[in-house]
C-alpha cells in the first residue's frame, strides 16, 4: 500500500512556513508507523497514479486558482482507482461556497451569505442595508488564503464596486455582513478526525486587521470547549463530512449562536502541533479508512 501526501508545486505565492511544519511532521509521524506514504504534488504531470493506492489530500493551496486542472486531476484519481481523503465527491462539493446553501437548508445556521453569479450586476452599497450593517465581506465563491478578499465600508464601497465589476466577469462572488465578534471574540475551530472530535482552537487577528489567518499575523489559541459546544459543532460534519479523514468546523458566536463560516475539507491547516497526542489520533482515523 502506497500512499501519496498532496502537497502542491511552492512558487512563492503563500506563506508556507506552518504548512511545511505540519506536513513534515505528519509525514513522519506517519512513516514511523510503517506507512509507505510520501509528498507528492497534485499537479505533477510526471506522477503515475497507478503507483499509489490512496492518497491524502493535505496542502495543495493552489486548487483554487487552477480549479478546472485540479477537478481534472480529481477525476483521473477516480479513472485511476485511487482512494481519496477526502472522498472526491465530497471534496468538488466543498471546493465552492455554494456548499454554504445547503447547509442552510438544513436549518444549521451560517454566516448570512448572498451570493452574486458571475457577470451579474450588483451595488454593494445595497447590502448595508440588507445585512443591517456598516461592513461588508466580499469574496470568490471558489478562493482560499484570503485571495480577492474586501472588507467592504462607505469610504471605500465604489472603489470595491469597480473591481468587483472586473473579477465578476469570471467567477461567482458571495456578499456577508462583517462580524464584529471576529475581531472581539476571535474565529473558532474545531477539528474532527473520521468524525470524531479532536482538538479546537481560536484564531484571532492582529490589531487592525481582520483576516485570522497565520500568515497574516493571526495568532493560535487553543481551547477545552464544554460538550455542548462539541455537539453544536459535530452536526455540520456528520451531515456533510462523511468518511472524511479530516474536517474543520470554522465559526464564531453571534448572540451566544455559533454561526458557520467554512466547513473545511480541502486544505485546512489541522493545528495538529497544539496538542501531542493529535497526531495520533490523526494516524488512527486514517487507519480506519484505508
């Protein structure tokens, strides 16, 4: 049994410094146990599939700007009869934000989201009103890393306006309210091995910034929510992350009502180093699957 740890081709676009932290450790963590499993890139055209079994879809943080290839590369794993974790169909799911209307419709709650098909015309200026609020977030329906990503006021809506109107051209956006709790609370994640529970944590920006994100200065802090909270998290992944190795519930509270932002199942960072025994867990779950 041969397994492929994606990783994806590094061009200097992204801070990759925690990325390459965590898949170096989990890679031997992993090989410790006596897995054949190796780094392999997504999009490398000198890979044969055919030499792996499975394959374990960590860091390809560039999925999202080469979407048409990376949809291609998925359904050449499934010609190829490679296991995927996540499961494939799961993964096109989840790699557009659209995934956010079904989840809705289940009466889980999310962050208020509207969402903008692409080369349709919009005024963002009446969102304010709609959203009842003074901020504005803005970005692709298909992104990641904060990429395109506005936070939207009255000084500045027009000139998002004018972008917006070129970006739209090509993809589908989604509108939110800015949440203030983001920036006084932080941004909660919690993190589930083959749907069971494993550690959670807030992410909370740097002053004067909103995006939570390490590479752009957030800061880590890890928590011991009360089962309630676990509950209130584990329902989002037991409705839309099955047989999934790996999944991140990204939220924060609103009036005391957690209120989904991502449900991540592509490429999350796993902050698997804030807690020893995480990696095990991690190497169990996997064990179930394959």
């Amino acid at each position: 049994m041969n397994i492929a740890l994606i990783t994806y081709l590094d061009k200097g676009a992204y801070d990759t410094t925690t990325v390459e932290s965590e898949d170096d450790k989990l890679l031997d963590f992993l090989a410790g146990k006596g897995l054949n499993i190796e780094k392999v890139i997504w999009n490398d055209q000198n890979v044969n599939w055919e030499d792996y079994s499975h394959a374990i879809l960590k860091s390809p943080w560039d999925y999202f700007d080469l979407i048409e290839d990376f949809y291609a590369w998925l359904n050449l794993l499934e010609a190829k009869k490679v296991k995927l974790l996540n499961p494939i169909d799961v993964v096109k799911w989840n790699s557009n934000k659209l995934y956010l209307r079904e989840i809705e419709a289940t009466s889980l709650k999310i962050t208020p989201s509207f969402f903008i098909q692409n080369q349709e015309k919009i005024n963002l200026k009446d969102f304010f009103k709609k959203f009842n609020t003074h901020k504005l977030i803005v970005k692709p329906c298909i992104s990641g890393g904060a990429k395109n990503t506005f936070k939207v006021t009255a000084d500045n809506v027009e000139e998002v306006n004018q972008k917006l109107d070129q970006l739209i051209q090509n993809e589908d956006f989604i509108v939110q309210p800015f949440l203030p709790e983001i920036l006084e609370s932080g941004e909660w994640s919690f993190i589930f091995f083959n749907g069971v529970y494993s550690h959670s944590l807030i992410k909370q920006a740097k002053p004067g910034d909103f995006r939570v994100q390490p590479a752009h200065g957030g800061t880590v802090h890890p928590q011991q929510p009360g089962k309630e909270l676990i509950a209130t998290a584990q329902q989002y992944v037991t409705l839309f992350a099955k047989n999934c190795l790996y999944a991140r519930v990204d939220g924060t509270f609103v009036n005391g009502e957690f209120l989904l932002m991502e449900l991540e199942l592509i490429e999350p960072f796993l902050f698997l180093n804030t807690e020893p025994q995480n990696y095990e867990k991690y190497y169990k779950a996997l064990m179930e699957l394959i």
